[in-house]
C-alpha cells in the first residue's frame, strides 16, 4: 500500500527515466543554513503523503488511509465530546492533534553537484513557498539552474526557491555541465514512492504505547499489552 496521496498539480493544490538510483540515497534533508543548486525539470515534479510524528515520542513516519494514528486520534476525539470538564476535553483534543497524521510534500529536483536525481522533504508550510516560486517562475524552469535553501530553526525556519540568473557567474563547470546533460530528462517518479519507510503495525503500536496511548481501545486482536511487550 502506497503512502502518497497526491502528484504534482493535484499536491500543489492540496497545499495552497532514464537513469537508475539508490532510492535510499536520493532522500536529501534540507537542514537550516543548507542551499542546494538544483535543476527544476518541471512544475510537476512533486508528491503529497501524509505523516505522523510527536516531536521527541516517534519520528515522522508516512502512513497509509487506515493507519492507527489516525484511528488512535479518532478515538481521542470521541472521548473529548464526553470529558467531564473543559479542561479534560481539551487536553484530549490536543492529544488527538498530535497524533493526527498531517499533510507532507516531496519535491523532485536534479542536484547540479553530482547530476542524481533527489527527492526533498518539506511541512506544508514549506511546500506552499516551493509551490508559488514554481509557478512565479515556470517560464524559467528549463533555461536556469535554481537555488533551494533554508535558513532559521523552529518556527521561524524558511525555505526559499529562487534562480539562479547568472550560471556562468554562479555555477561551477561540474554544475553546468549537469545542467545540460539534464535536457530532455524526466524526474524518475517512481523514487517518490521508494525514499520513505512505512511502518508496520506493530511499529505504530510501539509508538502509540511511547506515547501513552491505550492500545487496547484500537479493538485490535492481540492488542494487549502482554502482546505487544516490545
């Protein structure tokens, strides 16, 4: 079962092959103070998934429609509508929030370092910025090499996409060079579905028990605890 939801057009709305690669090693993290040098092969070149995570429970890990983070806050939820006070509803709820798998996007690019195909992993908030550089300068996409960064930590982290105008001044011989031997190329979509480890069942359940979730209340058989003693 695939976690990606969405593809180019249809994940750019939802947020506002020729050579072979070692999927493992085409997923590129975009730490703050990074900027890659990248050829945009097209506006397209994109994938939406859905992600749960709890910042210092479990990592972000891509799921699947029946998922049972989304289960697990489902239930959460519920029990929020009958909490005995405000105060118990609400915490419920922001339980749930948390547990609840959020949108993600994958962006395609090819890295002008090394001419390999990456693939780049941004919050909604991120891919909304990509999104309006692409269409801002779709004209561009083909003709100049671009510059994909992001500076800041937290909250106030941004991501930015922007042309490079000048190659002869901006890039390396290596660079142009990949540049060109891009022409006529299309980004191997395929590594959209291969650069992201979806976890197993009993995977999401260790993580629900980390986060202190009763499991038990999935109605899933052999969900005990004794069962699931990791």
């Amino acid at each position: 079962m695939s976690y990606i939801s969405k593809r180019g057009a249809d994940a750019a709305k939802s947020a506002t092959t020729e050579q072979q690669q070692d999927a493992s090693k085409a997923l590129v993290t975009l730490k703050s103070g990074t900027t890659l040098k990248v050829r945009v092969l097209s506006k397209h070149d994109s994938a939406e998934y859905f992600a749960a995570s709890v910042f210092k429970v479990f990592n972000t890990t891509p799921v699947a429609p029946d998922n049972l983070y989304q289960k697990a806050a489902n239930i959460l939820f519920e029990q929020a509508k009958k909490a005995k006070s405000d105060a118990e509803a609400e915490e419920l709820k922001t339980q749930a929030r948390q547990l609840k798998p959020k949108p993600r996007y994958l962006f395609g690019f090819i890295n002008l370092e090394n001419g390999e195909p990456i693939v780049v992993d941004l919050s909604k908030a991120q891919a909304q910025v990509v999104y309006q550089a692409l269409d801002k300068y779709e004209k561009k996409i083909g003709k100049v090499a671009f510059e994909l960064s992001k500076s800041g930590t937290g909250t106030s982290t941004v991501v930015s996409l922007s042309p490079i105008l000048d190659m002869d001044e901006d890039l390396t011989d290596t660079e142009r060079e990949n540049f060109a031997r891009a022409d006529g190329k299309e980004f191997p979509a395929e590594l959209f579905e291969k650069v992201l480890y979806m976890k197993t069942e009993a995977e999401q359940i260790e993580d629900l028990k980390a986060f202190g979730f009763d499991v038990s209340l999935l109605g899933l058989e052999g969900s005990s605890e004794s069962e699931y003693d990791f």
